[in-house]
C-alpha cells in the first residue's frame, strides 16, 4: 500500500480541524491523504437507490463534504475517502498501522474533564504502534472560528535514557519538511542531593545541568549532521519532564512526545509527559511509540 496519512472523520469540529491539518501535512510529505470514517451499521453498497432510502447517507456526507472541501483548497493533493463497516476504535488502530501517521480531533478539555480524552481517542493514542496527532479545533488557524495561522517551530520533548531514534527522525523530518526551527527539551527534576536547608544548591544543580547538556549533544549530533539545514534550540529545564513541556509548548506549531510501547497492554496507558502534552497543549500534540 502506498504511504497515506489517515484522519479519523466523525464529522464534529474537531475531527474537521484535524482533517485540515492532515491534509497540509500530506501535502508537505507529498503524501496520499485517507479520509476515514468507521460505523459499525454501515451497510453493503446499495445500487441506484434514493438519498432517502440510503442508510449509508449520512456516513457518505461526513466523507464527501471534507473531500470536497479539501481537495479545493488543496488541489494538487491525492485524497481517498474510506468508509469502514467496523467499531471506530479497531478501524483507526488498523489504519494507524498502515499509515505514516494518524490524525484525530482532540476536544478543548476544562480542567473538569482533564482525565477524559474521549472513547476513541485515548485507546487509539495509547496503541497505536505509529505516530498519532491529535488537533484541536482552532489549531494552527483551522476550525469554524480560526485565530489567525501562527506558523510557530516544532517543540520536541527528550529523555536521555532509553532508545529515541523514533522520536527524533519524526521531530527532524516534520521540521524539515515545515522548514522551521526545531527545539528540543529535557525536563530532569533536581534529587534531593541537589536541596539544602536554603533551598536549591545552585552548585549541585549546574553540575547535574552541564551532564545533562553534554548528553543531550551526544544524543543530538547525528542527527544535526542528518539534518544540517534544521535550526535546532536544545536546552536542559531543572524541573520535572511533564511541566518542562507544558512551558515549551506555547507558540509551537507541533509538540512532539515519546509513548513506551507496552505489548500487551492490558488497558490504554499513557505516561506523565505525554499526559500532561495532550491535556494542557493547545497545538497540535504528536505522540510517537517507542520501545
């Protein structure tokens, strides 16, 4: 199958906001955008019957109002629509596994609902074994009341243990392909050692500051030479991962975490970062497993 980008369609705010996102992802990655709409009553295909009668009616609508709205403000960009007789949930994990990433709309959440992403959404994140971007509506300037298109760099946040290849060629790839900066950040919350009856021991905390910035070179170098027309901004935050990048994302056009893959899962499960990026980060949030 040729490479697609694939966005999950329900026909709210959200889901069209995602579509147009997608669709200008595809189109910088010169890439075929699937338009994917799942309902486990779809029906077989009937023949030559009338819109009244069609039970698929609504289900084609939902498809064929985003085609057509993308294809005109993207005319040079392959789009397919894909109707799927299945529970949305095991349609777009299936679809994540053939794509080169998934697009989902993403709820504003209130702080009230901050532990609820939606019944689709959350399984999909936490299982998918390829990159998922979720959107807002009102993101990058899409949406039905859009702020004005900021066309901010992509924040990518690091750890310094463990493999993050993945993570990385996203970052750099999706930089590259926006031609903006990229800025990398590690959060690494102060040990105890690092505290003294006055509070924070500034010595101890350069010390445990400068490992981390050589690490992060080390870490980063490959990828520079890789990517040698990438701007990159790396810095080590002093506090804990999750708020170090919840403080980056503001201005990002793309805010890009790690998810450890757990196989199996016994339920969705996603990690502080990736936690605290979905839930508080009004940008686009790509969340990309790694093992």
């Amino acid at each position: 199958m040729e490479p697609v980008v694939t966005v999950g369609l329900d026909g709210s705010p959200e889901s069209l906001a995602a579509a147009r996102w997608a669709a200008d992802e595809a189109e910088r990655r010169r890439l075929t955008l699937r338009l994917l709409h799942a309902w486990p009553l779809l029906v077989p295909e009937p023949s030559q019957v009338p819109a009244e009668m069609d039970q698929n009616y609504w289900a084609r609508r939902i498809v064929h109002k985003a085609r057509t709205e993308l294809q005109r403000s993207h005319p040079g960009l392959s789009v397919v629509g894909s109707l799927v007789a299945d529970d949305a949930e095991h349609a777009l994990l299936r679809a994540a596994s053939e794509s080169e990433m998934t697009v989902l709309g993403s709820r504003g959440l209130v702080p009230l609902e901050s532990y609820f992403l939606g019944d689709i959404s959350l399984p999909v994140v936490a299982r998918a074994d390829r990159p998922v971007v979720l959107v807002r509506a009102g993101a990058g300037g899409h949406g039905p009341h859009p702020a004005p298109a900021v066309k901010g760099g992509v924040v990518v946040a690091l750890k310094l243990h463990g493999p993050c290849d993945g993570l990385l060629e996203f970052a750099f790839t999706d930089a590259a392909a926006r031609g903006v900066p990229l800025r990398v950040v590690h959060g690494q919350s102060l040990p105890v050692a690092a505290y003294a009856p006055w509070g924070v021991d500034h010595d101890v905390a350069e010390e445990i500051a400068q490992d981390a910035r050589k690490r992060l070179d080390r870490v980063l170098r490959p990828w520079r030479d890789r990517f040698p027309h990438v701007e990159v901004d790396d810095r080590v935050v002093l506090e804990s991962p999750a708020k170090a990048v919840v403080s980056a994302a503001p201005g990002a056009g793309l805010l890009v975490v790690g998810r450890r893959e757990r196989r199996p899962a016994p339920a969705p499960h996603l990690g502080p970062v990736a936690q605290a990026a979905i839930h508080h980060a009004h940008c686009p949030v790509a969340v990309v497993p790694h093992t």
